[in-house]
C-alpha cells in the first residue's frame, strides 16, 4: 500500500535552477517508465501534463547544458528504493 509520502511528486526536474528540482525526492532515486519503457535519461517530468525532457545525445546548448527534447505520453514515476521507516 502506497501513501502521498510514498509517492513521487507530479512535476520533478534534475535541473538545480528549475522551480520543480526537490533535492530530498532526488536522493530517493525517482525511477520513470514512460510509455511502459524505464528511462534512465529524463531530466524533467510532469505526470498530469503527460509529457518528459529526455536528453539529446550528447549535444550541449550555448551555456554547456545538455540538449533536451520533450516527448509526450503516459508517465509513470516511481521510488526505486523504499524509505525506511
């Protein structure tokens, strides 16, 4: 059974600078099977907008940034690890 505490939070980012990074969510390892497929390569997601930002190869914008793309789909995050309780 599963509670709000135990489940990740709609809108994530990896991206320190983003309003939706959350460093404590992070250290929990937040998997993410989008489309039925885990993704190891997802650096934002939103659940209720149905859409990920998966990196672009190994492309870099202007300020070093790895390049991103979005795709949309359905969205499925999740803890790999439980927390101890």
């Amino acid at each position: 059974m599963t509670n709000a505490a135990d489940a990740p939070p709609d809108r994530l980012s990896t991206d320190p600078r983003s309003p939706w990074y959350n460093a404590e969510v992070l250290q929990r390892d937040v998997g993410i099977r989008f489309k039925g497929i885990e993704r190891n390569n997802v650096e934002e997601y939103c659940v209720s907008e149905g859409w990920v930002r998966m990196t672009a190869g190994v492309a870099k914008d202007r300020y070093g940034n790895p390049m991103t793309m979005k795709f949309t789909g359905p969205v499925e995050p999740y803890f790999r690890t439980l927390k101890a309780e």
